[in-house]
C-alpha cells in the first residue's frame, strides 16, 4: 500500500509545500448538465469500499470525473466497484469504435457498450460516445471497401445516425456527449477521405441524429500552441460558426519527458474558449519509465506524476470552459501504455493491485480544494 508510506508523505510535503494555482470557483454549467455527485449505492456494498477518503466524483461536484472503459473488465472485481464509486462519466476505451460496432457491413452489434451504458445508468455516471469517425477504428471491410462515393457517404452517415439514435433512444440522456471525429488532423480520415467535406458532414450528421448531446472534436497535440493546435482550430472555428461543434477534445497522452506545462496547457483552453468552444480532456495518461510496464523504475517518478495529476485537473477546473476530466483508464491493471509503448507504464491512478498512488491523492486534493472554495 501506498498509504502511509514514505512516498505518501514525501507526496504530502511536495503537494503542501507547492504554490497553488488561485483558481476561483467556477460555473460550468452549459449545454451539459451539473453531474450529480452522489453515487447511488452498487449492488454490491460490500465490496465497493476503496479506503482512504471520499471517492473523486463525490468531491467532483461541477466537474465530469471520468475514464475510459475496458468493457472486458466490467463485473470484474475491485474493478466495478472502484469505477462505481470514484467516477460519475466514462467512455467504453474500445467497444464503441466502428471496428467492434459494425464489424460485417450492415451488422450493428451494441451489446457490449449497452453492458457499459446500463452499468453507467444504474450508477448514475454519464457517458461520452464513440470515437464513431476514426481511421485507425474503420473495420477491414470497410478498409477493403470499393463502392462509390455515394455509398461510401451513406455507411458513414448510417453509421453515425444509426449508433447515435441507439443510444438516444434505448438508453435516453446517459450519453451526453458524442466524440464523433478523433484525429482527423493526425492520423488522417482513412477511406472517409473519399466523401466530400467528410468532416464538416459527420458533424452535421451527428447534429441532425440528435440535437441534444454536446457534440466534439478530439485529438492528441492539441493541448498546446504548435502545429497541431492550429490544424484543430482551423478545423472547428468554421464548424463552430455553423452551430456544428461544441467542445475539443484533449488526449492528453503523457510522460515524464514529453509532458506540456499547465501555462501552455491553459492557453490552449482558453483560446478555444475564446471561440466559444470547450474543452474536454477525454484521454489523460501520465506514463513513467518502467520495465515490466506497471511499476516505475524510480519510485520518485511517482511524486512528479502525482503533481502532474493534480496541477492539470486543477488547471482544468481553474479554466471555465474546461468541462471533463478524463483519465483512459484508471487503474495500471487495464492500461494500454505497456503493450503500445514498450519500457514504459504505471500511467493511472491505481496501481496493478488497485491500491491508490500518490497520483490518486494528487486528484483528490485537487478536487478537495476546490470543493472547499
Ligand atoms: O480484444 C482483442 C482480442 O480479442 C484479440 O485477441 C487481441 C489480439 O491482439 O486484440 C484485442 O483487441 C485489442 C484491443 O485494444 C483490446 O485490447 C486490439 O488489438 C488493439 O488494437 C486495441 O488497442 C486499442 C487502441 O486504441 C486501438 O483501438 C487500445 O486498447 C486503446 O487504449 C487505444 O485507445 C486510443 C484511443 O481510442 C484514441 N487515442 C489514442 C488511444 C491510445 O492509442
């Protein structure tokens, strides 16, 4: 356990002795509703208690708290009742993408994410949806696909309208976001680079499937000035002035060498904000050297990304048009990095034993603070 120990107090002296940010209290209320920041009870109380304090969504009281989902582990335990009891938003991490939903054209299988909605609805916790327009998730016989265009566009717009208006309709208000493009500007659209202002008609799409979810952009290097950033402005500002877009995601897929300061992170936010847009950090991770991929080779590394944890969600909550907090993943248990990024790992809150890491007190203490104010 982490509890107790050096590194937990040494995390203590790091956090106490640090200068804050002066974040005042915002409102984020906007076209997403406040998230109600009482759990309800699991089915299974007894098995849901994760010690040492408060769970994050109950401090998290103007502010999505979420992660990603491995649907594989659901029912699974401590799993489900850490998601339960710490978040109030999550996002299936794989089986909303069009690769598992319509494996086989014409062939829509939900069951998998209707398992993460039902979960979600029965713990009152919201959900982003999607990616539903990725290049990396087109399934093979997409890939292989050699229609015209005009039947490339209508998949596309099937697709969309036809998973959007599942959820609206069988599950209604569980979803309330919808991340209906990811990474166009950096991995490109795949085969829907064929259909006409591809982009610019998913949205539309979306929009029309149903206007009452906030509907996002997302992508990675977009947290900072550079070239990316300005690739994704140039995409939404036109979107947003059409009515099309509401928020931008920020993957926000860490490391110890790579990681942006919260000045230039803020920045970022804020100049989306000025156009009216918001931000979502939608995929957070904070990777550390490590050999076996869940335990950092410098246990020290734990403190830096402790103060990472807690230094961005409290720029995200210091920032008024920041509006969820997404971690992919929460637990080292369940974590991409390992098998993606070889040499490098322990990039959530808990650990592999589902003990929380100083990361996860640097969150809390975050949220504490601003629940305090
Ligand atoms: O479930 C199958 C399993 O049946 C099969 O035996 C095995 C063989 O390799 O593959 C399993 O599927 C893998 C899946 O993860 C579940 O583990 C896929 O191969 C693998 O490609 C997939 O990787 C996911 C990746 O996106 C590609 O979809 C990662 O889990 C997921 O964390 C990652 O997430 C992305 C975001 O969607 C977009 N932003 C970047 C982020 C990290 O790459």
């Amino acid at each position: 356990m982490v509890r107790g120990s050096v590194q937990m107090k040494k995390l203590l002296v790091v956090l106490s002795g640090l200068v804050l940010f002066g974040c005042s209290e915002q409102s984020r209320l906007s076209s997403t509703p406040t998230p109600n920041a009482a759990p309800r009870a699991t089915p299974n109380p007894g098995s849901n208690q994760t010690p040492g304090g408060p769970g994050l969504r109950s401090l998290a009281k103007h502010l999505y708290i979420g992660t990603g989902v491995a649907a594989p582990a659901l029912g699974t335990e401590p799993y489900t009742s850490t998601l339960a009891n710490e978040y109030n938003m999550a996002i299936a991490e794989n089986v909303g993408k069009m690769r598992a939903v319509e494996a086989r054209e014409g062939v829509f299988d939900f069951e998998a994410q209707d398992a993460l909605v039902r979960f979600a609805t029965v713990h009152n916790m919201k959900m982003q949806g999607g990616p539903l327009i990725w290049a990396p998730a087109i399934p093979d016989w997409m890939n292989e696909y050699r229609g015209n265009t005009a039947e490339l566009t209508s998949i596309m717009t099937t697709y969309i309208t036809t998973v959007m208006q599942h959820y609206s309709t069988k599950f209604p208000g569980v979803i309330i976001a919808w991340e209906v493009v990811n990474e166009a500007t950096t991995s490109g659209l795949g085969v829907f680079s064929a259909v006409p202002n591809c982009v610019e008609l998913a949205f539309r799409t979306a929009r029309a499937a149903d206007p009452n979810v906030a509907l996002f952009y997302n992508d990675y290097g977009d947290e900072t000035s550079g070239g990316t950033a300005t690739k994704v402005h140039n995409l939404v500002a036109p979107l947003k002035q059409k009515g099309l877009v509401d928020a931008v995601g920020f993957q926000s897929h860490f490391a110890t060498h790579n990681a942006p300061t919260m000045s230039a992170i803020k920045a970022a936010m804020e100049s989306l904000g000025a156009i009216g847009l918001d931000v979502y950090v939608t995929e957070f991770d904070f990777s550390l050297p490590s050999a076996n991929g869940t335990t950092p080779d410098n246990p020290d590394d734990l403190l830096t990304q402790a103060t990472y944890y807690r230094d961005y969600l409290e720029t995200c909550m210091a920032t008024p048009n920041c509006k969820q907090f997404i971690t992919w993943g929460f637990t080292d248990a369940h974590s991409w990095i390992p098998k993606f990024r070889k040499g490098s790992g322990a990039a959530l809150p808990f650990d592999v034993n589902y003990n929380k890491k100083p990361a996860y007190y640097g969150m809390q203490d975050a949220l504490s603070r601003a629940a305090a104010r």
